[in-house]
C-alpha cells in the first residue's frame, strides 16, 4: 500500500514537471484556460487513483489460520456499539466486492475495515470500507448502511469480519459468512418478504388468509422478519415452516436501539424508525437475489391483487413483456376499511380466531385529490442495489407504475378516511373471485393450528 502510495506520488510529481514546462511560459489566456483545466483534471485523476489504492485489499499478515467464532445471529453489534452488522454478501455485479448490509450511525461511524481470510494459506487482508448511509433515513439517527469492501483478487473468502480499525487481532473478531458466494438456480418464482413483525403480533385470520392469497397468486415462499408474536401466531409460523412456506428471520432489534413505531423522526425521536423496517427489506433482497426470479416487498396485510390475470406469474410476464428493461413494478395502495364489512363469507368456525377476516371487507376507500396513493413493489432482486419502502434508491433498470386496470394492493386495516359514510366507498370484490379456494384452504390450516 505505502508503495502505491508513493507511486502515485511520483506520478503527480511527473505530471507537475511536465506542467510547468508547458504552462510556465509565455502567457495567453486561451493557454492559462487550458493550462488550468489541466492541471485541475490531473490533481482530480490523481486524487481519485489514491482514493481507489486506499481502498484496494492489502495483506497485513500470513500463514495464520482464520480462527474467529462465526456468528449467527441476525444483528451483531460491533465494539464501538454504534455499528451494527445484518449479513455480508458477494456482489460481483459491478466489481468483486463483498456488501455487508448493516445498521449504522450515521455521524459516529467513520471508518470500517473488512478483515478477508484466504485459505489454504491464511493470508490476511483488510480493505478499507465505503460506508454508504441510505438516504432515506427520515431524521433518525441510525439508519441502514451498504458496508462495501473490495474483495482480494486471489481467492473467494467464504468469511468476513468487519472492524473499525485496519490493526488488531483477527482471531477476537466475530466472523460472518459471505452469502450469494455460489451461483445458484432459481428455487422459487414468487418470494414475500414481510418485513417487521412487532408488538405481540396477534392477527392470525388475517395472517392466513394473506399467505393462502399469496400462495394462490403464486409465491412459494415468505420470509417474516419476527421481533415478537402472540404465542398463536407461533404456532401457525411454525406450521408454515414446517410446510417450507415461512422463512423466519429473528429481528431483535429492540435488544440494541430504541425503534420508532412512526417511519419519521419528527412523529417519534428514537434511534431508528419503524422497527428498523428498511434495513429487514434491503437484507430480505440480496438474501434472496439468487434464489428468487421476483421479490414481492409489502406488509402482512396487504396483498397485490391482479384484475386482468388469474396470478402473479402471468401478469409479471405480461409487464416484462411491455416494459423491457425494467425490474421494478410500483403497485398502488388502496385501504378496505376494517370498519366496513358485508358479512356475505362469516365462517362460523373463523370466529373463535383472532383477526380481521378480509372477505368481509371488499369497501375501498376513494382516492384523496391531496393524496399520491403510497406503492409498494414488486422486484427483481438481481436490478436493485437499495431499496426504500415505496420506492427503490438505486437500481439498474427504471420502475414502472402498474395501471390500476392491471393491479392494485388490497390493503385492509383501520381506514384513512374514517369520517365517510358507507356510500361514498367504492365496492370492489376483486377478493371474492378466489373465496371457494381461500375458504378451504384457511380452514386446512386451521384445522391443523388454531382449532
Ligand atoms: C454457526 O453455524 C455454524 C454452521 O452452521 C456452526 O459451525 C457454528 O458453530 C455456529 N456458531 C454459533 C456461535 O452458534
Ligand atoms: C358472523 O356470524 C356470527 C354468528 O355465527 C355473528 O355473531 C357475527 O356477528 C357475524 N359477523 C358478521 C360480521 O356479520
Ligand atoms: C365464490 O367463488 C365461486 C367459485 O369460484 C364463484 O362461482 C362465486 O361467484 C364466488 N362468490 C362470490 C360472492 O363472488
């Protein structure tokens, strides 16, 4: 590294002379225009080939063995208690790096170093970490972070410990695996990922009713985020884990930082808002870009209902079709208010069972002319380098907007507009088209849980 260093020194030096001879001279000032563009594009050059060699991958020890514990958990918070890592994964999409998705401080944590083992010789390197706080932090202290590293060019290190300082002992520092290491075939079509699930969660009709759609309309697998659950809702995630259908991911976030239940800092000052939900949906992408063809970002109690096709698969190849060169589809949100319902489907065997029983409630709430209806998405994970709730930060590819004729998100909970009268919703039984399958499938499952 000193060495690069230097080098890159003398090269500035070479240019400097060769500058002087030109620029010193007579003047004009067309030539002190030229001579000072010049000269401010080869300290710009140099200034970024030096930034580059600062975070080139350096060997600082050998023939050591990679010897630190591996962690498992979901969130490790490192010494300085400020940082805060999810999981590293490779990322050879733009350039062989490794991308640690994290939970930062984003004034606190300045410098980070990933500590790479090559095997079988046990070389050491550490590289110099780009720290890449998500815009979209909404004012709260902590916010997601992209902790990206480039990777030694002569081995494929399976681990990665992340430390604040280049110097150390690598064998004290907890080590995680580099997952996305190995190419893989698409397992599933349709992935969910449900991003927080908080405070006691408790609304089992609904919970079932919204994986029985989703595995209607085409997803075979749903990742929940879990930060806490009634003992109910344990009992029917672990039967969908048992089916192989639910992935749980445990989210204790509240073991580390005070969480906001609002997504603005403004509404609740805490560390980290809404459960740390941007952070679980960025980890839910990249832990299923390989395995996955789409991943579907939306809450428990929304779904995303075709209206020109029976499921999920025909209608994304049908927008894949007219919108090439695009991975990320904008489904707009329209609220059913619990508050309304027309009891056409009362099961009487659902009633003992906590939660809102969606076919009841097939009332939409009118579009506001102040409002832009929120969207949530629907992705292919391989296009997205960040993601936001309702929008992605970065991706390769545009997003698209999905006609509400094509699509739209049934999304039931407490209304928005709680003062309209029944009339002036909008009957929409777009739900109903599937009540025979959903109605047997819910009672299979109940019958197996909560019954
Ligand atoms: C983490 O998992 C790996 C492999 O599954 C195992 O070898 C290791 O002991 C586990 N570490 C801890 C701290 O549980
Ligand atoms: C559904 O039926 C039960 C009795 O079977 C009744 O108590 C309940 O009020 C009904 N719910 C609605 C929303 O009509
Ligand atoms: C319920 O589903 C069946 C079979 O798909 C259908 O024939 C019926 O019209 C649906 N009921 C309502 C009220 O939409």
């Amino acid at each position: 590294m000193q060495q690069h260093k230097l080098q890159g020194q003398r090269n500035l030096h070479l240019h400097l002379d060769t500058f002087k001879m030109f620029c010193g001279g007579k003047k004009s000032y067309f030539v002190a225009t030229v001579c000072i563009i010049t000269l401010t594009s080869m300290v710009a050059f140099s200034y970024l080939r030096l930034q580059r060699i600062d975070h080139l991958p350096k060997i600082i020890q050998e023939g050591r063995r990679c010897r630190g514990e591996i962690t498992n958990n979901t969130i490790t918070p490192l010494k300085d208690k400020r940082t805060f890592i999810i999981s590293p994964y490779f990322d050879d999409r733009e350039s062989k790096v490794t991308r640690v998705i994290g939970i930062v401080h984003h004034e606190d944590v300045k410098e980070l170093y990933c500590w790479f083992c090559c095997q079988p010789h046990g070389q050491i390197y550490v590289s110099k970490a780009k720290i890449d706080v998500h815009s979209d932090r909404f004012g709260f202290p902590y916010g997601a972070a992209d902790i990206v590293c480039l990777e030694p060019e002569i081995c494929d290190p399976t681990h990665v410990s992340i430390h604040q300082s280049p110097h150390g002992n690598i064998d004290q520092l907890p080590r995680f695996e580099i997952k996305n290491r190995k190419a893989e075939t698409f397992s599933v079509d349709f992935t969910v990922c449900i991003s927080a699930m908080f405070g006691n969660y408790n609304n089992v009709l609904q919970f079932i009713q919204s994986m029985e759609m989703y595995k209607i309309l085409g997803a075979q697998k749903v990742v929940v985020y879990k930060n806490s659950c009634s003992e109910l809702m344990e009992k029917v995630l672990k039967f969908y884990m048992e089916e192989g259908t639910v992935e749980i991911i445990p989210w204790p976030i509240n073991s580390y930082l005070k969480v906001s239940s609002k997504w603005h800092f403004s509404m609740d000052a805490k560390d980290i808002g809404y459960y740390g939900q941007i952070t679980a949906l960025n980890d839910c992408i990249y832990r299923n870009m390989r395995r996955s063809k789409f991943v579907v970002l939306n809450d428990a109690d929304e779904i995303i209902l075709p209206l020109k096709h029976p499921d999920w698969k025909t209608m994304m190849s049908s927008l894949q079709e007219q919108n090439p060169g695009t991975g990320i589809f904008l489904f707009e949100n329209h609220i059913f208010p619990e508050t309304i319902s027309t009891p056409v489907f009362n099961v009487s065997s659902w009633n003992t069972v906590p939660g809102v029983n969606i076919l009841q409630h097939v009332h939409r709430e009118p579009d506001r002319k102040e409002v832009i209806n929120p969207k949530k998405m629907i992705i292919d994970p391989r296009r997205v380098i960040q993601t936001s709730v309702h929008s992605v930060l970065r991706a390769y590819g545009t997003s698209v907007n999905v006609p509400m004729d094509v699509a739209l998100i049934y999304h039931c909970r407490m209304p928005h507009q709680e003062n309209l009268p029944r009339d002036s919703l909008i009957r929409d039984t777009t739900l109903w088209k599937y009540n025979s399958s959903l109605i047997t499938n819910v009672n299979k499952v109940l019958q197996q849980t909560v019954l």
